[in-house]
C-alpha cells in the first residue's frame, strides 16, 4: 500500500454526513442576507498582492505575518485572499458598481487563507461570510449592517453581546494618534519589536498587538471617543439610538479597534464567550477610506465578516439544534433481474418527480440491500421482482412506521402514496 497523504496543517475537511450544518447555516445566511436587500458577490480566490498591501495596511498583523504569498510562473506577486473586502472593492471598482447607484449591498460566502497558528475555529483555510454596503455615509447604513448580523446570531440561538465603539475619521485621528505616540513613547523599553516599528507609522495597531506585555500597556492607553470631531461623535450617537430604536442590545467597549488598518467611525464585535480565549463571532465596522485608496472614487463604506466555523463552534455550545439532515425517500430492492430492470426504469420516473431514490449499485442480496436501505435511513422501501412486475403493484414499507401502503406500479401513483404517507 502506498503511503497515506495528510491535510495541510490548520486546513479541515468538511464530510459528507457533516455537510448538512454547512448547507443550513449557508442558506440561512443567504436567506437572511435576502431579507435586507443584499445580493450575492464573488471574486477570485487569488488577487494581486498589491491589493491587500494597499487595502489591508501594511502594518497589520495579516499583511506582515500571516499572507500566503508566491510568484506565479509569469513572475506575477500572488496572494491567495486573506479577507473578502479588499476583493469586494477591487470588484465593486473593477466593474463600475458606482454607475448602478448607491447604495451597493452585496454579501458572499468564501475561503480565506491566514498563515496563522491554528486553534478552535481558527484555522488557515477558514470560511466567511461577508457583508458590504457601499455609498451610504449614514449610521442608518451601520445599523442596518448590525441588524443582519444580530438576526443569525439569533437564528443560531448564539449568546452574544454586541460591544461597538467609534476610532474616529482623518479630521480627528491626527490629535489622537499624537495622544498615542505620546502614551507609548513613555513605554517604549517595554513594547515588542513589532510594536516600536508601529510607533511611528501606525500607532493605533499597537492596541490589537497579542503580545502580552504590548496588550496590558494599551489597557491604559487614550481612547479614541475621547477625540472624536463633531461629525463623528453625532455618526455615533445616531448609530446607538437607532441599534435602540431596533431593540438591539450593546455595550460601547472603547478597546475595541479592529485588527486592520482600514477601519474608519464605527468598529464593532459579537462577543461570544464559549469559544477559546478569543471568542468574537463576527465583526465589522466603517471604512470611508478605502474605496478611494484603491482608485476608486471617494465613498463610504461600511460592511463586517463572519467566519462560518465559528459561527457553527458557537452554535453548538449554544446548544443549537440543527434539522435532520436529508435522507433517501425510498430505496428501491431488487428481488431478481426483471426487478432490477424495473427498479432502474421507476426510479428514474420517481427521481423526475422530485422523488429521492437509491437502487442497488453492489449486486447485493435481497437481505443485505434492505440492510443497506437501513443504514441510509431511507423512509420506504420497495421490493421488485417478477411478481411486482406481473401483478402491476409496489407494497411500501415505511421503515420507521412498519406500516405498508400499496400502489400500483407507476411512479405517480408512489410519489402520491410516499407524499400521504409521510404526512
Ligand atoms: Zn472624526
Ligand atoms: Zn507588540
């Protein structure tokens, strides 16, 4: 036997009995994004590096540290995607979106790709679904972006709580980065590598350093509502009034500021406290730069990210209980071979009706096909053979029930009798 091939590390396969999870959390969060008026956006799996140089900051963590990276064989810099706004932007620009109207609600379902350390529900392939709305400068926009989230998060039945709180925009963010480099130039024996390089450049990014010693010193850092301009301080009063006009709970947490660069007004976190040290099921905020700093014309922008096997992790520690997943309606048996040539014809009809329907595919017994209809959980079974065929008639047998019904042999007079018995 030749040697066994592993999964990369922090990758996880989905199989096909847990899928299901997949799929309902999946068509809820369309479902759910449907509801507000969001539409479905893809984008390719790998872009140019330059884009999240450009559209992450270049002194994230994510840019710095945790890019998968290569040159392709045209000598082209290649990133494999490590968050979905950057792309949505490149998109939104790339096709004219603007010329369509504002504002731009898109939402997608995709992988993303972190060289990080892998824990629970963090992996380097991980899932998100992303929300955008672009060309709304308002707090009704981040509202509503809120809104979406706050209605899974309680479809999940998950326990969170909302905290949000606002960074600030380019008119007052000059007088508190200064209040900041001032705060961490009195630390800087103690900061990390990382962080002293930040100093400078980005001082904010030294807020959300992991470093322990870097995480208690910005403890006692200046916070940013305490500079906020006129514009910013209403943006954020009109936000909180209307999350309470909407009967949504939150806490303002002035640590929070996200762990990338272009965030603007609004940063804001679901907190769950089930999962790991770091329990945050989605998050998201406002990004006015963004959109002009990678070409596009000046406009705001506001959206959040959710990575799905979080949202799952924290689902089930809610105790959430997902719906069976589909099985096989009815599994058809073949006594003989005249069975098994009419078994093949029926199913097909029965499949045309919307009927799910498995056959044998392993020229079993009669005993171990209806042990193999067991084991798929098929609702009904039907036994063909000569007789069947001859006598123009399928007897049922509903597995779980044991009753019988009987029919004749015509996939329309099945469909009916399956779809009678089942309610
Ligand atoms: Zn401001
Ligand atoms: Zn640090």
């Amino acid at each position: 036997m030749s040697q066994k091939i592993q999964r990369p590390k922090g990758t996880a396969d989905v199989t096909v009995s847990e899928v299901y999870r997949w799929h309902y959390v999946e068509n809820m969060l369309r479902e759910n994004a449907r509801l507000f008026g969001y539409r479905e956006t893809r984008f390719p799996v790998f872009e140019h590096t330059e884009l999240f140089i450009r559209g992450v900051g270049d002194t994230t963590d994510v840019v710095q540290k945790e890019m998968y990276t290569f040159e392709d064989k045209g000598g082209r810099s290649i990133t494999l995607r490590p968050e979905g706004t950057a792309s949505t932007v490149r998109s939104y620009i790339e096709n004219g979106e603007a010329q369509n109207g504002a504002p731009y609600k898109a939402y997608y379902i995709v992988p993303n790709f972190r060289y990080e350390k892998p824990q629970a529900g963090r992996l380097r392939e991980h899932h998100q679904f992303g929300i955008e709305c672009f060309g709304a400068g308002s707090y009704a926009a981040d509202a509503e972006v809120i809104a979406i989230a706050a209605s899974f998060i309680k479809k999940l039945g998950i326990k969170t709580k909302l905290k949000i709180n606002s960074i600030g925009c380019p008119h007052c963010r000059p007088a508190y980065h200064k209040a900041l480099r001032e705060y961490f130039e009195s630390k800087k024996g103690e900061l990390c590598e990382t962080c002293l390089s930040r100093l400078e450049k980005n001082p904010m990014r030294i807020l959300d350093c992991k470093s322990p010693v870097c995480s208690a010193i910005a403890e006692d850092a200046p916070r940013a509502v305490d500079y906020l301009c006129d514009d910013c301080r209403d943006h954020f009063e009109g936000l909180k009034q209307s999350l309470t006009d909407m009967g949504i709970d939150f806490a303002v947490d002035t640590s929070i500021v996200r762990g990338l660069d272009y965030y603007t007004k609004t940063v804001f976190e679901f907190v769950f406290d089930g999962i790991g040290a770091q329990g945050t099921v989605c998050g998201g905020g406002r990004y006015d730069g963004l959109i002009e700093q990678l070409g596009g014309a000046a406009t705001p922008a506001v959206g959040f990210g959710c990575g799905i096997e979080r949202l799952l992790l924290a689902a089930d520690a809610s105790g959430f209980v997902f719906p069976d997943a589909p099985t096989c309606d009815v599994y058809i048996a073949s006594a003989d071979a005249v069975g098994a040539k009419q078994a093949l014809k029926i199913a097909s009809e029965l499949r045309a009706l919307g009927v799910s329907v498995e056959t044998d595919l392993c020229s079993r017994g009669l005993k171990a096909q209806m042990k193999n209809a067991d084991r798929i959980g098929a609702k009904y079974t039907i036994v063909l053979g000569e007789n069947e065929v001859n006598e123009n008639k399928a007897i049922l047998k509903n597995m779980k029930l044991k009753e019988q019904l009987e029919s004749s042999l015509d996939a329309s007079c099945i469909a009916e009798a399956i779809k009678k018995g089942s309610n």
